[in-house]
C-alpha cells in the first residue's frame, strides 16, 4: 500500500510497504481521510514521542473497516469510523484518575504506532467509534475537536459546566478556531479571537466570531474584560499577555503548545487578589464521542476550516514546511 512514512528523524518519504497482519483485537481501516497536525511535524524531528522510526504518521483518521480479527464484536465490515488514537497503559496512576491522556507511557496511532497518512491502518477495535453517514472529512475532525472538548472541561465549560457570559481566544489557526466555535456551541453570546492575519481575521468573521489584533491598543485597553481567554498560538509572549485581560474571577487556558523551556511571568499575588483559574489541557482525553455530537450539529462550518484535501502523492511537502499561504487551514488527506 502507498503510505507517507517517516524513516528517520527529519525525512519523510512517500513509499509503498506491506499491510500489517491483523492481530486478534484489531481492525483494518481503509483510511478516507486524514488530518495534518503540527504534532506530526513534532514527530518527524523526533520533539514529540519516542522517536520511534520508521513510523506512520497520522493521528488525526477517519475510514471505512476493511476486515476485523475473528475475535472482535461490536464493529464489522463496512462500519464507517474515526480512530480515537491515544493508546494509555490503562494502570499508570493517570489512567486510574481517568486521565488517560497523561498516562505516563501515553502511545499512540501516528506517533509510535503507525498512524493515518496511509491507505490502509490497523487499528484496535476499541478505538474504533461509529460515525454513521458523517462526512468522512468532517470525522476526521473529531480528534482535535476532542482535544478541544477536553480543554473546555478542564476550564469548567461542559455539558453541565458553567457558560462564561464572553470569551477570547488568541491564535486564528485552525485548533484556535475550532475552539472559538464550540465555545459558541456551549451558549457563549460573545467568542473574540485574536490573531495578527487579516486574512485569518476576516475568515473568522466569516464563521460568525468577533475579531481582534492581538497586541493592538484596541486590545490591550480591555483589560479584565473576558471571563474566558485562551492561548491557541503556543508563544509564550502570547500566554503571558492573556492574565491582565482575564475578568476578575475568570479563567486562563493555556491551550497551545509552547516549546517546553519557554517560561512566562505571572505575579501570584494578582493570581489571589483577582481570584483566577489558570488552567492547562493536554491532549483529548476518551472525549471523541461528545466531538462527534458537535460535529453532528455544527460540523458544516467546521468543515470549513479543511482547505485542503489531497491525495496522498501531494501531501509530503506539507511535513516539509509551513506553509507560506495564509489561507492554508487544516490539511488533509482524501482518499474520496
């Protein structure tokens, strides 16, 4: 089968290699779509994972199943699905707190399992969930949306959690915008999210968000004026400015992924005097099925944020560099 693989840190290549045996558990995927994730690029430099090359990248899948092992139930040939792809030992302290994602020997599909960005996965049928006659582009969606839900849980903002009266959320890329849109799924009136793009702005405009530049006077004199501010960019400058716009008795969510020597400065006494929650979310934790219900009622403007779907002989550049285009959102694989 064709697939993307990673055999060394640093170099990616478009190749052919075997379809796995199917194990007994398991499940063959035939992959439909696949999102390209920063943590890929993560990955390939061997700064996120154990650099366990060559690998499969792809975390991010959704397929038809193609077989299932003789002993597995529940899931059959045909079954349309999305892979949740974090693979917890289940007996870790974390795991037994319900915190899978902070399983401390955490594996997962696409990072040291071979993952998505191939024609073909195999996958454990217990991490295979049902996504009925969903696009298969918009299931894809559902990993980073899980990422999402999880943050919002972490931050008080669920199902039965509190609904903050507005929220801002910095970074217009696509993890910052899928955010910014299920906080208005939550029943928040007023969601602003904050970026240095025009073009990314006006396109958050466009999804019925509220805009700001971050950094701008216009910004900076609306101090304690949200209830909710999010980091989606991962800069540390960025992190640092959220705490004087944080309504009193609000909350901080560092949301995106800062390189792990970066440091901020924060005065605790504010922290008490204001009474604030500063909150961290790694991850999706087990929350691919409460993605999936939002993105069965608000998957078409989600949709949006996919601006490319390629086939697999097209997507090697996008491993190789950033992408110049500002317009460029989610990147996907499509076998469609």
């Amino acid at each position: 089968m064709h697939a993307i693989q990673f055999v060394e840190k640093g170099r990616a290549v478009l190749t052919d290699v075997p379809v796995a045996d199917l194990p007994p558990g398991h499940a063959l995927v035939r992959v439909k779509a696949s999102g390209l994730c920063h943590t890929d690029i993560d990955v390939l430099h061997a700064r996120y994972g154990d650099g366990a090359f060559p690998v499969i990248p792809g975390h991010e899948y959704a397929g038809e199943v193609a077989a299932v092992a003789a002993d597995v139930t529940g899931i059959k040939v045909g079954d349309r699905v999305v892979v949740d792809p974090n693979l917890p030992c289940g007996t870790c302290p974390s795991c037994r707190k319900g915190l899978t994602n902070l399983c401390s020997t955490l594996k997962a599909y696409g990072v040291s399992h071979n993952g998505g960005f191939a024609e073909f996965s195999v996958v454990r049928a217990d991490q295979l969930h049902g996504i009925g006659s969903m696009p298969y582009h918009v299931a894809a969606l559902a990993e980073p949306l899980a990422c999402v839900v999880n943050g919002m849980q972490s931050a008080g903002i669920g199902e039965i959690g509190s609904v903050p009266g507005n929220a801002l959320v910095f970074g217009a890329g696509p993890i910052g915008l899928l955010l910014a849109l299920s906080l208005k799924s939550r029943g928040i009136a007023t969601v602003t999210i904050a970026d240095i793009n025009e073009s990314r702005l006006d396109f958050a405009e466009s999804l019925g968000l509220q805009t700001a530049v971050s950094g701008s006077e216009a910004l900076l004199r609306q101090q304690k004026a949200f209830d909710f501010v999010a980091d989606a960019t991962g800069i540390a400058a960025v992190a640092e400015a959220m705490i004087p716009l944080v309504a009193d008795g609000g909350t901080a969510l560092f949301f995106g992924v800062c390189a792990p020597d970066a440091r901020i400065s924060v005065a605790p006494f504010e922290i008490f005097r204001r009474q604030l929650k500063l909150v961290g979310s790694h991850s999706l934790n087990r929350n691919i099925p409460q993605a999936l219900a939002i993105l069965e009622t608000d998957g078409d403007v989600m949709a949006r944020l996919v601006s490319h779907r390629l086939p697999l002989s097209d997507m090697l550049p996008f491993f190789m560099k950033k992408p110049s285009d500002p317009a460029t959102m989610k990147v996907q694989f499509a076998a469609e």
